[in-house]
C-alpha cells in the first residue's frame, strides 16, 4: 500500500499546490478550483486503504458492485515556464478521534505527499487552510502565510493582502495550524524542502458553520495566481460566495428573529461589520467567548443526523 | 512483528462454511443467532484477535450491569464444516482487522465461502412476516441461493461492517454472502426472536443443522402478547401499529413515541 502512479511525466522542477478539507473548506477549494481551472491531468493517487474507511457502497440486485473510498490524488500540468503538481486529499486520515489528522497516518500520509514531491524535484510546496478570526463575513478576508524557513518572509511579505504572524494582532508571531495542512510544513521542513501555507481568513462565528466559505478561498486564490503568474476566471467563486453570504445573513437574522441568540451577541457581531481588518478586534476575548457558546451549539443542534449503514 | 492472532486450539476443518456474527446489532439478532449455534453445537474458540490495534483499551464499557471487554473470537465444534465467528466492531483499523478475519479463514481454516448475520430495521409491524434481504460478491452465487425466499438488496449509502467484510472477500476471491434480516423499528432496542428464528431457518436448511426452533416459538408468543396488552391499553399505540400493519408511514414523533413504549414494555422483567 502506498503511491500509485499512472504515469511519471516529465516535469521542470515543478511546484506543488496541496488541500485537504478544513474550516470552511477554504484551502481545498482554492487548490482544486485552480487546478480545475487549468485542466490539470491526473497522474496517480494514495491507495486509501491504510487511511480511510469507505464513504459508500453500492449494491445492485443483491450484487455488491463497489466500495468507495475518499480519494487522495495527484495531478499534474504545465503553464507558460512552470510546471505544477496538485494533490487532493477527500478526507484527512483522523484515527476515529479528531476531526484533523494527528499522528501515525496524518505523518505517513505527508510523508508520501512529500516522496512524490521530492521524486518530481519540487521546489517548493503550498498548503492551504483556514484563519479563524474576528473578522466580518461581508469584509474582504486576508490572506495568512506562514513559510517553514525564515528566509521566506521577506518574499511573502511581498504578496498583497497577505500578512505573517507577527504582523497579526495579539498574536506576537505564533500559533498553530491543526492538519495535515499545517503538518506538511513541518514534515516538509525536515526534508529540508521550501513550504508556505497560506490561509484564507473566517469569521469565527462560521467556524463550525457546515458550509464553504468561497470568501476566504477567492482571497487565497488570488494570492496564488499571483505567485505562478497566471489568470483564472473566479466568477464561479464569486457566485459562491454570494449565495453562502446571502444564506449567512439569513441564518443570522433567524436566529436574531427567533431569539435564539441574545441581542448583546447581535451587536458583537455586528460591531464586526465595521471593523477593518488592521485594527484591533472590537470585541473582547470574553465577548467572543460568550459568542461562540451560542453559535457553535447552533449548529451542532442542525448537524447530520444518524445515518443507515448497509 | 508480533502475529495478531492468538491460538488456543488448532482443529482441522473440511473445506468449511464461515458464518460471521457481530456484538452489537439491531435486535440482537446477530449475537443472539451465534449464541444459538454456539450453544447448539458446544462450539469452543480456538483463535482469537488481540484487540490492541483495533479498540480503545482505555477502561470497560459496562453494559447491563456487566463490565464487557471486546473480543474476536473464532469458533469451532464437532461440525468441522462450519467455523464461526463472533466479535465486536473494531474501532480502529477496519481493513487491517476483517483482512485478519479473512485471512485466517482462509489460509487456516480453508473456508469455501463466507456468511455474515446483520439486522436492518424497517417500518414494518411486528405482526408482519419478516423477510431476509441478501447481498452477495460474485455473480454465480445467487444459483445457491434460490428457493430459501430471499430478497436481493438494492442500496448506495455508508457500508456496514458486513458490507466491507464482504468487499474485503472479494478482492480475496472468497464467496461470500451478507444476510440482512429485517425488523420492526421499535424493536431495534430490544430482541426480535422473530428475525433470530427465521436467520436459524435459513441457515438450518442452507446447511443441515437440524435445528429444533420450537423454543424460540415461545419467545415470539409471549412478546407478541406483551404488544397486545399494551395496544389495548393504550390506543395510540395500537393506532401506530395498525397503521404500520397497513403499510401507512408514521411521522418522526409517532415512531419515536412507539419505540419508547414498547422497549420499556420488553425491559420490563417478568
């Protein structure tokens, strides 16, 4: 068990784009809209058995035809003078106890990740993920990048609408990124190979939201083009975001009509709306405390329900 | 690296049948069937998985007062046709586990071909003759199974353990067959000796066990007369009831209210 590969193209020390699902879906979406949109070809996969359990069966006339794992698959395309590789995993391998991979599969996993890298000479890799934060979901989200070298951040401080961590509030210039998409970095630095995660942000109050959030994805996406120097239509995105924006705000004001979360919260959230992105937050931690209570129980109430298992 | 196998006996088999059971099930239809051939034909275990790699061994979950562990056992006895097995879902590495049934069935036990016992709840009444849904892994093994009155099943969805052991069968090349028993809804909590006498049935004629079910006859008739006091004593239940009997569907609230009741009804002692 481990890479198969359909074919080995012949690729100029290439660079590899990653996603894995997370919050709001951000860094997945942004890589396989990229990849989507320059019609990258697939050329091989993780075989899943030693990660993931089946997601579905298909039985026709007593007959059991199929058994479907989530996929984790490499692709590969040239544009202009470079050449790129895309892998996306379905799924990040969880071990039955976390939502984000953590341990033995999360670091076998990367590990193969990274073997197809270093085989292809890539010079580098760019993971993709979430910032939670308190921003607005109608205001444009930033873009965060965190390198695996310090000799990095002078180029990224260059990307527009991107910021490090230092240059966050009250955060000095630490933190965390949970997953694979965080994972890769550090296994990549042990390989002594150059990796950047860029990560779209979220209002905190959609973290545990079921939805994408296209928002944060478009603002990854633009960074992302910027560095390989090419174009891409995001209209598709764009329109994304507006229907996930229009459902937010009618979710929002249900909860607001229906009581279900005190008008004090209503205002915190609001207060968000005004804020921009290089101020201080305008609501305390306790505020945000108080706020995430309510909400985060919101949607565990609307959850997926049990399942019937065949 | 250490065998996850642990052997007590090693008997010898000809050409067996595996039938594979699971700890926890809807009705308790696939403990309580196993049970029953195991008592039947004074099985005794002769391997077992470790359970290390596959459950959290962080403490016990006691269940009716009764402290469990969990466990996979194989079984055999006098009939060394037949092997049985019976344990609990791994809650860790799925594959790595029913590969490890499979392959001691196979390279031990050298077994022909493979049942697994699942029950699947349905909206159906209790008074409803229960039907055995079927699933197979090759194409040729339906000819087999004609005349026993089985329904081939239709489903895309989540996989059940049965479903990926047979999946595991088939990229073996083992035949193997997954028998989906329904029963009523309401009785997902309790036992449905019903189910559990038709699966013996089956499997009493498919393999010539020579089987007595006369005694699970009583089971069936004294259950049936505790749901028959409670729809007299209580009219929306026997409104729900009557409504399953003529095949109408019940709302979420119906379904919740009358599953309640009746399981209280059968938890009661006595």
């Amino acid at each position: 068990m481990g890479i198969k590969l359909y074919k080995e193209p012949e690729l100029n020390t290439p660079i590899m784009l990653c996603g894995w699902p997370g919050i709001g879906n951000i860094g997945i979406s942004a890589i396989d809209s990229l990849r989507g949109a320059l019609k990258a070809q697939e050329f091989g996969e993780i075989e899943p058995l030693d990660f993931f359990e089946p997601r579905k069966v298909v039985i026709e006339r007593g007959l059991l035809k199929d058994l479907q794992f989530p996929s984790s698959k490499f692709y590969f395309q040239r544009i202009k003078n470079q050449d790129l590789i895309f892998f996306i995993g379905q799924e990040q391998p969880t071990e039955g106890r976390t939502r984000y991979a953590e341990g033995k599969k999360a670091y076998k996993i990367a590990n193969l990740v990274l073997d197809v890298a270093e085989k292809f000479g890539c010079r580098r890799v760019y993971t993709s993920g979430a910032a939670v934060t308190q921003i607005h979901h109608t205001v444009k989200p930033r873009v965060w990048a965190v390198p695996n070298k310090q000799s990095l951040i002078k180029e990224i401080k260059e990307y527009e609408n991107t910021i490090v961590m230092s240059e966050i509030d009250r955060r000095s210039s630490q933190g965390t990124i949970t997953g694979l998409n965080g994972l890769l970095l550090g296994v990549a630095r042990k390989r002594g190979l150059e990796a950047v995660c860029l990560m779209g942000e979220i209002p905190y109050y959609l973290q545990g939201a079921p939805w994408p959030y296209p928002r944060g994805s478009k603002s990854v996406l633009e960074v992302l083009t910027k560095i390989l120097d090419v174009e891409v239509d995001l209209s598709q995105l764009d329109e994304l975001a507006r229907t996930v924006e229009e459902n937010i705000e009618e979710f929002l004001e249900s909860l607001y009509n229906a009581e279900a979360i005190p008008p004090q919260v209503r205002d915190e959230i609001e207060k968000l709306r005004y804020a921009r992105p290089a101020e201080p937050g305008p609501i305390t931690e306790e505020e945000q405390k108080k706020m995430m209570e309510h909400i985060d129980e919101l949607f565990k109430e609307g959850g997926p329900q049990d399942e019937k298992h065949l | 690296m250490k065998s996850i196998f642990r052997f007590s006996e090693r008997p010898n088999f000809e050409n067996p049948s595996l039938i594979v059971g699971w700890e926890q099930d809807s009705g308790k239809l696939s403990p309580k069937v196993i049970e029953y051939l195991n008592k039947k034909f004074k099985s005794k275990s002769f391997c077992e998985i470790e359970p290390m790699d596959f459950f959290s061994l962080a403490g016990v979950v006691i269940e009716n007062d009764v402290a469990q562990f969990p466990e996979g056992k194989f079984y055999y006895s006098q009939r060394n046709d037949l092997v049985i097995f019976k344990g609990n879902e791994p809650r860790f590495e799925r594959y790595r586990f029913l590969n490890a049934i499979a392959d001691l069935a196979q390279s031990y036990c050298k077994i022909k071909e493979l049942y697994t016992i699942s029950a699947t709840s349905s909206p159906i009444a209790h008074t409803s003759p229960r039907r055995i849904s079927v699933v197979f892994n090759q194409h040729q093994i339906p000819e087999s199974l004609r005349g026993y009155g089985l329904q081939d099943m239709n489903w895309q969805g989540p996989p059940a353990i049965s479903s990926y052991l047979l999946w595991v069968a088939k990229n073996r090349g083992i035949p193997g067959v997954s028998l989906w028993p329904e029963i009523p809804f309401y009785l997902a909590a309790g036992e449905d000796f019903q189910a559990i006498k038709l699966t013996l049935s089956f499997l009493d004629k498919k393999f010539n066990l020579g089987l007595d079910l006369a005694e699970l006859d009583e089971n069936i008739r004294d259950q049936n007369i505790k749901i028959d006091q409670l729809r007299e004593e209580d009219s929306e239940i026997n409104k729900y009831i009557g409504m399953l009997e003529s095949e109408l569907p019940l709302s979420e609230a119906e379904q919740v209210e009358l599953t309640m009741k009746v399981t209280e009804l059968l938890e009661k002692k006595g």
